[in-house]
C-alpha cells in the first residue's frame, strides 16, 4: 500500500511543479504585454506607427498564454497517465 502512496506523492509533486511553472510563464506574459502598453501610452502618445508596433507585440506576448496553457494540461495529462513512471521503468 505505501507503494501507491508514493506514486500519488510524486503524482501531486509533479503536478505542483507544472502548476507553478505555468502560472509564472502566464505571469510574465501578462506582465511584459503590460509594460508595453504602459510604454505604449506613457511615451508614444502621438506617433501612430509606434503605437501601432507596440499593440501588435502587446497582442502578440498576450497570445502566448494560450499555447502555455495547452502544454499545461497536455502535461497534466501525462502525469495523471503515469507516462514518465513507465517510462522510467526501461
């Protein structure tokens, strides 16, 4: 029985470590589309051109957040399947 205990323990550990690393790439993305839209509005409030650029990078980190999110829980997935305790076994 302590056997399954362990494979849950490393289960919720892995689990932890991909929750954590995901929110923190979530964060930087929010946070850098942020600083250019504060860049954006702060110094760049007459020329159109570089308000334009700076929208577009600002759209563009934003749209990262979904690609980290699918690989998010595509790795959920392979924990909660066991993929790397059977791949260990080799």
């Amino acid at each position: 029985m302590q056997g399954g205990f362990e494979f849950q323990s490393r289960q919720r550990e892995r689990r932890r470590k991909a929750n954590g690393s995901a929110c923190i790439a979530v964060f930087w993305e929010v946070a850098m589309a942020a600083l250019l839209l504060w860049v954006r509005a702060r110094y760049f409030s007459q020329d159109d051109v570089m308000r334009l650029v700076l929208l577009i990078l600002a759209v563009i980190d934003a749209a990262l957040m979904i690609p980290i999110l699918i690989a998010r829980k595509q790795r959920i997935k392979e924990i909660a399947g066991g993929e790397e305790d059977e791949a260990g076994q080799y």
